[in-house]
C-alpha cells in the first residue's frame, strides 16, 4: 500500500508517539504535526478504513500489524533520505526531515528496496 507524504506523516506520528505500545491521543497527533484535531480525526478514519489502526472509542488509537509494518516501512525510508539530504546539502536535521517527507512522494520505487512496502 502506497501514501501520499501526508498520509505517511501522519502514520509516522501515530508511531513514534505510540512506541512502547501505548495508545496515541488526536490531541498529541495534531500538537506534533501542527495540524487540527478535525484534521487528525479524518486522517485516523482514513486509516481506520484501511485496517492500519484500531481505535477506542472516543480514545486511545494504535497501530494493528499491518499499520506498524507499513509504518516501519516509511521510517526507513524516510530515514535514508534524511541521511543523504543532511550530508549532501548541509541541511540540519529538521530541514532534511521536512524535505524528505515532501520528496517521499515523488520519488521512484527504485530508489528503495524493491518489495519493502507490504501490500495491505
């Protein structure tokens, strides 16, 4: 399953806030990417659809399996892209993050290893 940078931004926040198997909060969701809560409501739903989180009830939310794979997945890639925009721009690391998701859109699946993102 492919996402858009935005969707992906939003997973990726779903899971690092949710490490350590505890749940993650709309509130904690939208503090972190600067977005509003209306709008992490929507996303989560989206996700919801697609079997990638479990939510409570006006709750708490976590990753199912296939949403943690997935997630894993796009912090990898991220993460690579990060390295390389760092070293080869000088950028800091929050500007290589910000860059790096925004490019997580339009960059060829040849430039990550072929099959890394689980098909859901």
């Amino acid at each position: 399953m492919e996402l858009t940078s935005g969707q992906a931004r939003y997973l990726l926040a779903v899971y690092h806030l949710g490490l350590g198997a505890c749940g993650v909060r709309c509130a904690d969701i939208a503090r972190m990417l600067d977005v509003t809560r209306p709008s992490v409501v929507k996303m989560l739903s989206f996700f919801s659809q697609r079997c990638l989180i479990a939510r409570e009830r006006y709750g708490k939310v976590y990753l199912t399996d296939t949403g943690c794979l997935l997630a894993r997945c796009y912090a990898r890639r991220l993460e690579k892209v990060e390295r390389m925009l760092a070293a080869e721009l000088a950028l800091t690391r929050e500007e290589a993050q910000l860059a790096a998701c925004a490019l997580l859109d339009v960059l060829p699946e040849r430039c990550f290893t072929q099959g890394e993102v689980p098909s859901a």
